[in-house]
C-alpha cells in the first residue's frame, strides 16, 4: 500500500485508499474542472471536500499542498517514475490528468497546442473576468457605490462570451467534434455565471445561440453532471 504520510494534508484529510489519486478540492468554477475531468476519463480518485468559506484552505495543513491556498489541488501515488507527484492550479492538473491517461487532449502536435490555448484562455481571461462580475454582482461588492467595477468585469466577459459565440460556430465543442480539456475548463464557469451569479440578464446571454447550445450538451454529459457535485460537503 502506497505511504503518503510524507504530506502533512493527509493528517488532516486521511487517505482511506491511499493507493488512489487524491483529490483536495469543493464544488467551485475551478474545483469541478477537476473532478469532472476524474469523472471523464474514469481514473480512480478520492475526493476530500475543502471547506473553503471556513478557511481551510488557510490552514498549515492545506498550504502544505499549495502555498497558494486555493483549491483545487492533488497527490497523485503514482505519478511520474512511480513516485507520488503533488500538483495544484487547475489548468496544470487538467494537462497532467490528459497527458497521464492520453485523453481529452489531441495527440497531434499542432491541435495539441491550440487546445491548450483555450485552457489558458478560460484561466487568464474567463475564470478571473467571470469571478470578478460575480462579486460586484452577487456577493460584497454590491454595496460599493461606485458601479464602474461592475460596469468594467460586465463588459469584459460579455466580450469574452462573445468570442466563445465567435469560435462555436460550426463546432460542436471548442475543438470542433472533439470534446476536449478546453470544454472541460470552462463549462463550469459559464454555468457559474448564469446561474449562480445569476447574471445572465446582465451579459445578455440569452442574445447568444451557440454558447448557450455547447452548455447545454456539455452539462448533459453524465460524467459533467457527476463532478459538478464532487466533493460533497463533508466527504
């Protein structure tokens, strides 16, 4: 049996099969990248649910894993030569998992490369715009009176909307017939948007025919429907 008592979040978040990939995460934008991409390509995983809104992610034994203090991250037993590989940053995770299992990613070199744009699309642009509009929004920056953030982060991810709308025309997924990491990267984020932060009316998203279309086949996927509750609360 693997022995991953060399980390210290497994004192907190004990490995009950230790020989597993071990996933440290919550049910966020960014935290059902990873378990939807687990659910995808059915690599054996153990999730361990991060209670973010009470800080965990703050505690010694979770910055032992990403001194950043976001979730997600991972250990993987067997990663590289055999030896446990511990990782976070969800865009490097999604290219880990599909260059470990050789899935979701073209093998060809150059629709390899174009696939991975997308993926750092979704983390420079979307991920940070969509976040930003979702606090001034929903959460504690609506008591700011000044309106020229939320104006600015509205603006900005209806134009990144529109260039999703741009790239969806003629395919079914970002890389055309091929569901791929870039799909994976950001179909939470698009629901996040309309959906949680409700702010649909807002980036006119229902202007839109094939952004809306691709998240509507994307959430129907049984895998995505999966790891959009991975980890549940207390797992």
């Amino acid at each position: 049996m693997t022995d991953l008592s060399a980390f210290p979040i497994t004192a907190r978040w004990p490995a009950k099969t230790p020989d597993r990939l071990q996933l440290y995460s919550a049910p966020t934008p960014n935290g059902v990248k990873v378990s939807i991409m687990l659910e995808e390509i059915g690599l054996p995983y153990e999730a361990h649910y991060v209670a973010i809104m009470n800080n965990e992610t703050w505690t010694p034994d979770f910055l032992s894993l990403n001194p950043n203090g976001k979730i997600p991250a991972i250990i993987d037993p067997d990663g590289p030569g055999g030896k446990p590989l511990a990782l976070f940053e969800s865009g490097a995770i999604l290219l880990y998992l599909a260059e470990k299992t050789g899935k979701l990613l073209p093998a060809d070199p150059a629709r390899r490369y174009e696939t991975i744009q997308w993926v750092f699309f979704q983390m420079g642009a979307v991920g940070p715009m969509f976040g930003q509009l979702g606090f001034f929004h929903k959460f504690a920056g609506r008591e700011i009176e000044d309106k020229r953030p939320l104006e600015r982060y509205r603006a900005e991810s209806q134009r990144l909307l529109g260039v999703l709308e741009q790239r969806l025309d003629g395919r079914d997924w970002i890389m055309g017939d091929d569901y791929s990491i870039a799909d994976v990267s950001l179909l939470g984020w698009v629901r996040n948007l309309v959906g949680f932060y409700g702010a649909g009316d807002l980036v006119a998203f229902d202007s839109l025919k094939r952004v809306p279309q691709w998240l509507e086949r994307g959430l129907a996927r049984p895998a995505v429907q999966r790891g959009l509750t991975i980890p549940a609360s207390g797992a």
